[in-house]
C-alpha cells in the first residue's frame, strides 16, 4: 500500500525481503514482462534509427521543460480562447479541493475516471468517496485494482502482477460473476459493468500524456477507449496533469507517440491517441460543456530547480524503465510504496516526498543502468540514483557509513600502509574488524547465501613483483643484449 | 467574476526561479547536413513507410492485418453499402448509428429493411447510441507507417459515436491516406487552419486490452471490431 | 606500447590469477607491462555510496599513479567505467578536473584494448570447454563493451560459446547493494545463474571479476558443477 504506518525505508526493507524470495509472483512477473520484451524489440527495430529519434525526443523536452512557464502559459492562452478552464494546484490538497469543490457546484453525483498517475498522488479517489461521490476507474487494470483495494502495481500495467485465476476469484467475489479462466471472458465482465458507468457519469476524470502548447490540447493516450468514452460523455470534464508534461508543438507527437508507445508497449501506436482542445465547441454535437484542466505542481518545481537532474522532468511516463528493471522484476512494484514505481519513481520521488525519508530507494540499485539505456526520451537515470546518493550522503551522513568509508579512505590513499595490510591479511580482512557483528558486516550479509572466494596464495603485486624480477634474472643470464 | 486560477502566479513564479539556472543538454539531437537540428527532421529515424501511394497501401494493410483492422477495398459506393449489409446480416443488427455525412448519408437509402439508422445530432440519447449494434462514421485521414484512421469530433460525427458502438465501420477514399502523422498533422493544421474540432483522434486498430496476465484480448471497452470500407 | 595495468583492489588481493593472466597475455604479444605500485582503488565504493569527497581523496591518488601512464587498462569494466566515465564527473569543478579527464581518455577496458585500439583478435589461446559469457553492467552500458569480448572468445580453440538469454540482466552484485540488500541481490543472482545453467555450459565467463565473485558466490552455494573465469583466465591458456 502507498500508505502505511512503518517509515518508509523500513517497509521498503521488510517487503523487499519477502517479494524477492516469492518465486511465483517473480515469475508471473517475468513471464508477463517477456511478451513485453519480444514487442518492443520486434518494433523498435522498425525505426530507421531509433537512437537519433531518442536525441531528437530529448532535445525537445529540453526545450519545453527548460522554458516550462512560456509554453505552460501559451497553452493556457490558447485552451481559454476555447472555452477551456486551467487551474494551477501547488500541492494535492489545492488540486483536491478544486475537484471536490466543483463536484459540489454542479451537483455531480456519480464520476468516471481514466487512467491518471497524477489521480493517485493526490489521493484523489480516496477523497471523492469520503464526500459521498461514486467513483469508478475505467481502464480495465485500474479497476481490477481499485476492486481489489490496492494500488497500481506498475504505472502502466496496474495489474501485471496477477494470475488470471486471482482476477476471476476477485469478480466472483466483488461482482457474483462466474469463474472463469478465460482473460477474454474476464474482460467482458468488466465491459458489461463499465459501461453503464459512462453512460451515468455525470463527471469524467483523466490524467494526460501531454500538454500541447501552440494549440492548446491535451494529449491522452490509452488502448482501451476508455479514455475516448470518459472525455466524451459526461457533461463536465477534468484533467489533472504534472506541469512537466508539456510539448511545444502538435506536430512533435509525431515523434511522441510512436515513441511512447514503443517503450511502453511495444506497439506501432497505441489505440487511442487523442487530442482534446477544450469542451465542446459550437456545431458540435457532443462533448462536455466544461473542461477543466488542473495543472499539478506538487513539489515538480523542486526538482526542476535541480539543473542536475532536471531531466528527469523529460519523463513521459512509458513505464520502460520498470519493465526492464532486475530490482522491479524481483520486489515488484507494491515494495517501492510509492506512486511513481521502477528506476524514475526512485529518482522523483525523494524530490516530490523528501530525501531523507526516500533515500533509500536510491540505495537499492545495483545501477546497472538498463534504465537509462531503455529510456525513450534519454534520461539519465541510473547516475540520478547516484546524484541522489550523493545528496543525501551530504544532507545527513549516516554515521556509521561515513566512519566506514573515512577508514576506507584513510588506507586507499595510503599506497604504502595498503600494500602492508595487504601482505597480511586480504582486503575484506583489513577492514571486516570495523564492522564485525553490526549490521553493516558485509561478510555475515553476504555468506548468508552466497560462498566467499578462496583466499589466493598471494596478491597479484606480489606476483608480479616476483614475476618481473624473475624476467630480469633470466635476462641476465641469457645475456640478451 | 475573473476565474479561480488557483495558485498561478506562484506556481509561474517558481518555475521561474528553478530555471534560473540552465540544465545541460545531455542528448543533443545531431545536426543535419543544412546545421538545423534534427528535431526538424525526426520523421528520417521513424519507421520508414515509401514514398509512393501502393507502397503507402502495402503498409496500411499490412498494419491493419496485425492489428485485425477489417480493411476491405471496395469498387463504389454500392460495394460499400453490400460489405454493410453482409455485416449487418452476419451481426443480426437492428440499429446503426451514423452521422451526416457525404458518404454516410448516401448509404442510408440502401440499408436493409430490418437495420434502423439512428442519426446522431445535437442532444441524442446516450442510451440510446450505447444500444446501437454497430457505428459508421467517415474520417479525416488515414495514416500508413501506423495503420491508424484519424477521426475528428468533426469529421466522425462527434466524440464517441466511433467509439461507443461495439463495431466501428469507417468509410474512406483511398486518397485520404497519408504516409506518416507529421504529415497527417501538416494536413490537419492546413484543413482547419486555427479552428480544430476540439477533438482529433488515432483510432489504431479496434479497442485493446493487456492487462490481464499481457495478453491481448479486443474491445476492452470501444468496439471489438473495426472495418475500414475503402473507396478508390 | 608501454601498458599500464590498473588491478583494482579486489583483483589485487583476491584474484591475482586475473592480473598475471593480462600480464602474460600483453606480454606475448610484445608490449612492456608496467604496474605503477602506488595505486590502489578507484574509489568506487564510497562514490557509490554517496560519499564522494572520501572517494575523491581515493581517487587523486590514482590520478597521481598513472600520471605517467600512456595507456591504462583494465581488467574490471567496473573500476575501468569508474576511470573513464565517473572521474570526469567526480572531479568536475574541483581540483584534478585536467587529470582526471586525461585518465579518462586513455583508459581502456581489457578486450576493447586488444581488439579496437591493438586490433588483435586471435591470441592463440586454446580452452577446451563450454561457456557462456556474462556481460558485465558497467562494460556494456557505461563502455559500450559487447562483440569485443565474444570477438576474442571466438578464436580460442576447443572453446564452444553459447549465449545465455539474460546475457545482459545484471548479476546482483552492484558493490555495497549486495550487502545492504542482500535478499534482492540474491533474487538477481538466482535469475542469472539460472539462466547460465539453462546453457548447460561448464563455465561462465566475463569480463568482470566482481560480477564472478557474486555468480560464483551463488553458484558454489547451490549448482556446484559450473565454473567463472575471468575473460583474461581463458585468454592467457594454451
Ligand atoms: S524514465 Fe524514461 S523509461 Fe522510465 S518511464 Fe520515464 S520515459 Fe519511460
């Protein structure tokens, strides 16, 4: 669960541990994944030079993300002149209240919701229910997860964890359905179940893909047609949206979504792909009279004002990084215990919810960096988890581990004292005395479950040192030159 | 009354003083012979389509055949009105819903006996729409590198008639397809000029899920099926 | 060519059989083999861990070492990544910008060295065997290291190479990540020699000893039959 009353590195702690030893959801989570992979691979292989896309994908939030206020206000410019209305929360609690105070003007009864990651940082459904608002998620693996009570899994798949049996025992249980092993027939549930819900809704709730500066559209992407039924339908529309999610111009989807949906699902395109340019306009014959859309800062501006790790602002979400991730593969994503999962929630989320209370996330990578090579629009991910690491090792130094790294430091730069340590005893025995039996004693942490090397007979300079003498004897002798 | 903006000016003012300072660009896009970026040119490193209008085909059918598109080709519009008499006949449908249109509304005339237009206009029942067996609709464009029909809430009779019906059928003339969407938003910038309909659409293959175990099953929630009537 | 080997600290005391392996293998192919002996250790377990001046005061010391040096080679893709890409950043804006950027520049990776830079792809080594080789994180995506290693591997005779298909999943091992969070690193080290077993192969071979010391740590606990060498190891036997 996202929210919980252990601190959050302790809960990190204790369900990592757990997870990385569940070996049938490991595999049910890999499995999953490899469909995954056999797409992306057979797609991004169509593109005549996927790595050139990627710069020019980078190149262009560049630019939107570093010049975020012009292009936030010419969106809002061209969105108003079409009747559309633009909102600016700080934090979620301003976004909440917006939402629910509008529900309250306009007598909204019953909401429908599409897929929106900005909808779980803010808590927003939580907060719809307790002012008596009947809220649904429409994206199928949304409302999987909303019937079950628990977070998205995974920002994209919210419910790749789960074997098709769980999600039939669930409807059996939630909607008095049939038992069934078919994923079809599963889907069919829902479908029967959800559309009414479109048809009733008086409110309608998406997230956004994109913010179009230069024609004042929002860009949503999804595969379903959720989405398409949500923004259509009911009278009133709101979009809640991270402001980093901006493009400078409609024509740059023309790399975005193909791109988007590449690394997220190994599809040509997704679905739907939808631009909307506010409610409806006269001689249209649908469409929601209003539209609101709530930009989002929620601490975003913080980690812009890090020139370092701006990047990480370029993120469109394409869940990539997750799916190529070995520490996602064997925790999944539940432990992380935040909204924002994988590799880039890692980097954010100390930026969004504070560094000492989620530094640890950054600590847990083995920054193999397949992250950051997955990554569409070419963000840095992996040296962001050693950026962070960094900060906050100089924020607050953990005791124990600055002692540590200080002896380290005091006997690495110490070539002399280092090769006389060395003569008696191998590396792991100079320093072990520091820490044996506390909880940073690498040596009980790791025979745990793994054999250590045998010792050698000697050091490598020792060797060599006999190695080169010998060379020089022999060339004595021979007499050579 | 001035609108409730929330916390606009803060919010401008903070972003205003994070980019005080730059950020590096770590992945400068290369430039191109001309010393243009290549953010210009970035329809080169897509997937290439060809340039001319059969190699444009080839690939629309191609897509559309691995995203079970129905794409059929039809003569004139009286093979157009036979392939939707076949599928209102195998269907059994009672009700088609559609919008007026040019060639949307020259089919109504040929529909069989027992399948009942419902014309969408301004403050149609919801329910009503949601009953209709099937949906047809023209569409704005179609694109080759993705297989996609682009539709808008002005060329396809609104925001949802393609999308609520169980079965979409689209009505197109072969010259309405584009090679890729850089040039399908050229021509939808050049055809609409600053008045966008004020929704634009890719519709890429009928409606799809993954989110049981990722495994792909159609019409999660828009059509199960979607049949694009060709016209030369 | 004068070679300048960097062996990192663990190679130094843990596997010296690695660091002669390069020795011999340079040798035989006419280069003189210099081993500056004030070096140390990059620093990379406190820059990885945050610690960052402690790591810097580690790391000038190395800049001094091989100061001199006209091309530094390693035989870890992971201490060599620490050289040629985090240097660079660690020092950025203090002292030792200059030197560290020199490093980074001359610094090779063991079979890139021989295979792009020397060009040489067949060392006449002979192993007789079934192997699978193991891309190690920080020479594939910090170096670009991929066919260099196979290239040589290729020519070894007897030596029958198969490709394992998590080639490129990291083994778990991620230096003070494999003792902070034991339990995931071992998850990591169980998919990954899974799938070295999957090849039935008698060895698995890499270019980074400490990516062996957690596979070997792991298969020596639970699998027993299969063997790690380091790249130079199969190199260097006739
Ligand atoms: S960081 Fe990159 S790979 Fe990860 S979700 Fe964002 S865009 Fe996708």
């Amino acid at each position: 669960m996202s929210i919980t009353a252990e601190p959050p590195r302790q809960q990190f702690q204790s369900d990592a541990n757990r997870t990385s030893t569940d070996a049938p959801r490991r595999a049910a989570v890999r499995r999953a994944l490899s469909n995954y992979q056999t797409a992306r691979d057979r797609t991004g292989a169509t593109f005549t030079d996927w790595k050139s896309a990627r710069a020019s994908a980078a190149t262009i939030k560049h630019e939107a993300v570093n010049h975020l206020d012009r292009y936030l206000e010419e969106f809002e410019k061209k969105f108003s002149a079409r009747g559309g209305k633009v909102f600016w929360a700080s934090d979620s609690k301003q976004a909440r209240d917006y939402i629910l105070h509008l529900a309250k003007e306009k007598n909204v009864r019953s909401i429908v919701k599409s897929k929106a990651m900005t909808g779980e940082e803010i808590h927003l459904n939580q907060a719809l229910l307790e002012e008596g608002y009947g809220v649904v998620e429409s994206d199928l693996g949304e409302y999987i997860q909303q019937l079950k009570g628990e977070p998205p899994y995974h920002f994209v798949f919210p419910c790749m964890h789960l074997r098709r049996d769980e999600i039939s025992d669930l409807f059996q249980r939630e909607l008095g359905t049939e038992k069934t092993d078919s994923p079809e027939e599963l889907t069919m549930i829902a479908r029967r179940v959800l559309r009414r819900a479109y048809v009733e809704a008086d409110m309608g709730i998406s997230g956004g893909n994109f913010i179009v500066a230069d024609t004042g559209m929002i860009s949503i992407t999804e595969n379903e047609g959720n989405a398409r039924l949500t923004v259509g339908l009911p009278k009133i529309h709101v979009a809640l949206i991270g402001i980093e999610k901006v493009v400078p111009c409609l024509a740059d989807l023309a790399l975005f979504l193909p791109m988007l949906a590449t690394a997220g699902t190994g599809q040509h395109l997704t679905g739907y792909n939808s631009m909307y340019g506010g409610p409806r306009q006269p001689g249209e014959i649908d469409g929601p009279d209003e539209f609101h859309v709530v930009f989002l800062d929620n601490h975003r501006t913080r980690l812009l004002a890090d020139p370092e790790q701006r990047d990480a602002l370029h993120c469109i979400r394409c869940g990539a990084c997750l799916n190529v991730c070995p520490i996602f593969k064997n925790i999944g994503g539940h432990t992380y215990g935040t909204t924002y999962q994988g590799p880039i929630g890692s980097v954010i989320t100390p930026h969004f919810r504070g560094l000492e209370d989620w530094k640890h996330l950054s600590g847990a990578s083995s920054l193999c960096g397949a992250c950051t090579e997955t990554c569409p629009v070419g963000i840095d991910i992996h040296h962001h988890l050693l950026h962070n690491r960094r900060n906050a090792a100089t924020q607050k130094p953990a005791p124990g581990e600055q002692f540590l790294w200080r002896a380290f430091s005091f006997l690495m730069k110490r070539p002399a004292l280092y090769r006389l340590a060395t003569k008696f005893a191998p590396l792991g025995g100079m320093l072990h005395p520091l820490v044996q039996g506390s909880p940073l004693d690498p040596v009980a942490s790791w025979t745990a479950t793994r054999e250590f090397p045998a010792a050698p007979a000697g050091s490598f300079r020792a060797r060599f040192r006999a190695h080169t003498a010998a060379k020089s004897a022999a060339l004595k002798k021979g007499g050579v030159q | 009354m001035s609108p409730n903006r929330g916390d606009r000016e803060a919010i401008l003012g903070r972003v205003r003083e994070a980019l005080r300072e730059e950020a590096p660009l770590k992945h400068p896009a290369e430039r191109s012979a001309g010393g243009e970026p290549t953010t210009a040119h970035f329809r080169e490193w897509l997937p290439p389509v060809g340039a001319s209008i059969e190699e444009r085909y080839a690939l629309f059918a191609k897509l559309s055949e691995s995203l079970r598109t129905e794409l059929q080709l039809c003569a004139d519009m009286a093979e157009v009105s036979a392939a939707i008499k076949k599928l209102a006949e195998e269907g059994a449908w009672k009700t088609i819903a559609l919008h007026e249109g040019e060639l949307t509304s020259a089919l109504v005339p040929a529909f069989p006996a027992q399948l009942s237009p419902m014309v969408l206009s301004k403050g149609y029942d919801k329910d009503q729409l949601e009953a209709c067996d099937a949906g047809l609709t023209e569409c704005d464009l179609l694109v080759a590198q993705t297989g996609s029909v682009c539709v808008t809430s002005k060329s396809a009779g609104g925001r949802v008639l393609s999308v609520l019906p169980p079965h979409h059928i689209v009505v197109a003339r072969k010259n309405q397809l584009v090679t890729d969407l850089s040039e399908a938003y050229a021509s939808l910038a050049s055809k609409y000029r600053d008045a966008y309909p004020s929704m634009i659409s890719f519709i890429t293959g009928p409606s799809r899920t993954g989110d049981i175990e990722r495994i792909l099953v159609l019409g999660a929630h828009g059509p199960k099926r979607l049949t694009v009537l060709l016209l030369p | 060519m004068r070679v300048t080997l960097f062996v990192p600290c663990f190679i130094d005391s843990l596997y010296p059989n690695v660091g002669m392996s390069m020795v011999h293998i340079l040798e035989r192919l006419g280069h003189t083999v210099d081993f500056p002996e004030e070096q140390t250790c990059c620093g990379q377990p406190p820059f990885n861990s945050g610690y960052w001046e402690e790591a810097r005061s580690v790391a000038v010391k190395q800049l001094e070492a091989f100061k001199n040096a006209e091309v530094v080679i390693s035989g870890s893709g992971s201490c060599g990544a620490m050289f040629k890409v985090f240097y660079p950043e660690l020092f950025h804006g203090h002292p030792g910008e200059a030197e560290a950027k020199a490093l980074s520049a001359k610094t090779w990776e063991f079979s890139e060295f021989l295979v792009t830079k020397l060009g040489v792809t067949d060392l006449g080594a002979r192993f007789d065997g079934r192997a699978t080789f193991h891309d190690g994180c920080h020479g594939l995506r910090e170096l670009g290291t991929k066919q260099a290693p196979r290239e040589l591997l290729r020519h070894v005779k007897g030596l029958e190479l198969v490709e394992m298909s998590e080639a490129e999943t990291c083994c778990g091992f991620g230096g003070t990540f494999a003792v902070k969070y034991p339990q995931i690193s071992t998850a990591m080290a169980e998919v990954k020699c899974n799938s070295i077993c999957e090849t039935k192969a008698d060895y698995v071979i890499s270019n980074d000893s400490s990516c062996l010391m957690q596979i070997g740590g792991w298969l020596n606990r639970n699998v027993g039959s299969v063997k790690c060498l380091h790249l130079a190891e199969v190199l260097a036997s006739r």
